[in-house]
C-alpha cells in the first residue's frame, strides 16, 4: 500500500529518519502551532518569515546559517488531525521514502531539494529558493493593463515546462507533480522557469493503492475530474497534462478555465480561447482544449505529444470532443409543442384502429 503524503516541497540529504511507535496521539495544536521570525531549525535553518499556507503547511523563508548568503525554502508538512497515530506513522515513513527519491531529481526548471528532517512532530522539506515574480503575478499585471501576455512568450515559457515535465515522468517510477498553475511557476532573472512545488506530488507505484492521507487535491480551476476524491489510483500523467493546458489557457485570456466538475455538467461553460484573446492561434487553441479534454484517455497520452501540438508539429485529433469527452452528461431532445401533438394524435389514431380490427 502507498501513502501519499500531500506535502509541499519534497528534499533530501541525510538518513531517513526511524520513527518509533508512540501510543500517544499527535494533537492539532502541536500541528499547528506556527514558527516564529528568528527561529533555528536543526541548529542550521533559520527563520526570517512565512511567505506561504496552503492546505497541506505552510512555506517559510529561511537562510542556511552553514551557507552564507544562501536562502532556502522550507515546508513545513501539516497532516490530517483526525489520523490514527499507526497511519500518522506509516504516513510520516512514506514522506521520507517520497523525499530520498526527489531529493535525487537534477533538472534546470526544477528547484534543487537539498535537505529533509522532522523535530517536534512535524516534517519539514527543504529546497532552494527560487526569487522573482510567478506567472499568476505577470498575468495580473497584464491584466491591470488590459493586455494579454504574448502567445510567443507564454510558448517560450511551456516548452520549459514541458521538458520539467517530461522529465519527472520519465523517472523510474513516474513523478506525477499534480499541482501545476500559474502561482506554481516562477522565472528568475534570467528568464528561466522553475516549477517551485512539490505539494501534491505522487510517486507512482505499480499495482499499489494510494490513500490520501493530507486533504488536498490541486487547485480547483486547474485540477481535472480523475483527481477529485481520496482514491488516487487512476490519476497519472494525463492529470498534469490538463492542468498544464488549464494554465496555459489562464496565461493567455487572462481569465480562469471553467472548473472540471462545472463543465461535466454543462459542457458549454468553457469559452473557447480565441472568444476571449483574438490574438491565439488556432492552433494553440486546439491543442489547449485537447489537453483540457474531461476523460484522460482523449487528451494527448505524454506531455512531448501535446508540446509538438502546440507547435504544429503533432496531428491535434479532427473531432476530439474537446469540451465534453466520455463525461458528458446525456442531452434531453426537447420536441417543439406542434410536434408533440401531432405523435399524440398519431398514437391515438393507431389505438382505434387496433380496436376497430380487434372486434
């Protein structure tokens, strides 16, 4: 059995730690008790400020008092409060069997994780820290003045996310990163992009069931129908190709995709791209709604077809059933009221003349 733990960035560096079973039951104020400005961590890591909290702990500022100068960012992992402590634990081992495989990945676009522990019953993950503005904020300000982004530097931006991609699920087993958006993806100063979290990350395992032990499952409007729920066994690569097209789809219309759960009940609710920015391409359109399509199995099966597709350079299926896929709701045909009552009268002729023949 593997359990996922839903945590934020995933590192590396000693031995992992051995738990020992404890009777006693983590409370949720220890869980949640915040770490203060100036605070030292492991006597190494110490605290200038929170600059992060989502569902899964908080993100901290730190600066590495062995490394002069050198900042980091540290995640401090929060679990359910409602766990037993026998799945706290197994939970707690499976973090720093997940950490020592990522602590391994080497890739341009992907932060380096350079330390994991645990002190005071908590986790903390600790990787570089990546400065600059994030794709959400160059989208807000965009936004602000009433611009869109180019399609040629939001391309620019893709093809690095495609090769960060391409890269944790070539991995031996896959890492499937399930939380990408905007807010996820920073550029430095040289104009290269890393992918910054590791919150919902999912190492695959074959023929092991995952359980969901830290709720959370992406970001709504990025986040596709196979994700949802606590069961994680069918969600593979194909998850993050549609959030990559959800992302790419906000990027270039300044405006966020119809969620998953709202378009399998009413597969009109996405606007097509090209209806909000002119300035896309119909090919990139065509392809971001290939990726974005409901079921898995009708999106672009690796994330290198769909970057070819966003170029050109990879046949974009003719009749995809972009928006609505296998999940589509059944339609109701709704027959004019003339019509209704020409069958009514049809039925009733044929019932007297059954009558007529029966006597």
């Amino acid at each position: 059995m593997n359990l996922t733990i839903m945590s934020s960035h995933r590192i590396s560096g000693e031995q992992p730690h051995v738990f020992e079973k404890s009777n006693d039951q983590i409370t949720g104020e220890e869980l949640t008790q915040p770490l203060n400005n100036g605070e030292l961590l492991r006597g190494r890591y110490e605290i200038r400020e929170r600059i992060g909290q989502g569902g899964t702990g908080s993100i901290f500022l730190a600066e590495d008092n062995r490394l002069e100068g050198r900042l980091c960012a540290i995640k401090e992992v929060a679990y359910d409060r409602a766990l037993p402590t026998e799945v706290l634990e197994q939970a707690r081992e499976q973090f720093f069997r997940e950490a020592s495989v990522l602590a391994r990945l080497d890739h341009p676009n992907l932060p380096k994780v350079s330390d994991y522990f645990s002190n005071d019953n908590r986790d903390y993950l600790v990787m570089d820290y990546v400065p600059g503005k994030d794709l959400r904020e160059r989208m807000l300000d965009a936004k602000r003045n009433k611009e869109f982004i180019s399609e040629n530097e939001v391309l620019r931006w893709a093809v690095q996310l495609a090769d960060a991609l391409d890269y944790l699920h070539q991995q031996d087993p896959p890492i499937i990163h399930r939380d990408i958006k905007p807010s996820n993806l920073k550029l430095t100063a040289s104009g290269l992009l890393k992918l910054v979290d590791f919150g919902l990350v999912k190492i695959m395992a074959p023929d092991e069931v995952t359980i969901t032990v830290i709720h959370g499952q992406g970001t709504a409007l990025y986040t596709p129908l196979e994700q949802y729920g606590g069961d994680d066994t069918h969600t593979d690569a194909r998850a993050d190709i549609f959030a990559f097209g959800a992302t790419l789809y906000h990027l270039l219309t300044n405006e966020p995709p119809s969620e998953a759960r709202k378009r399998f009940l009413d597969t009109r609710s996405l606007t097509p791209l090209r209806d909000i920015n002119p300035h896309v391409s119909i090919r990139v359109e065509r392809a971001i709604l290939w990726a974005m399509s409901l079921h898995p199995d009708n999106r672009p099966k690796t994330v290198a077809i769909f970057r070819d597709a966003l170029f050109g350079n990879q046949e974009i299926p003719s009749n995809p059933k972009l928006n609505n896929s296998s999940f589509e709701m059944p339609k109701l045909v709704i027959f004019p009221q003339e019509q209704i009552a020409g069958y009514i009268l049809a039925g009733l002729f044929l019932l007297g003349l059954i009558a007529t023949v029966a006597r």
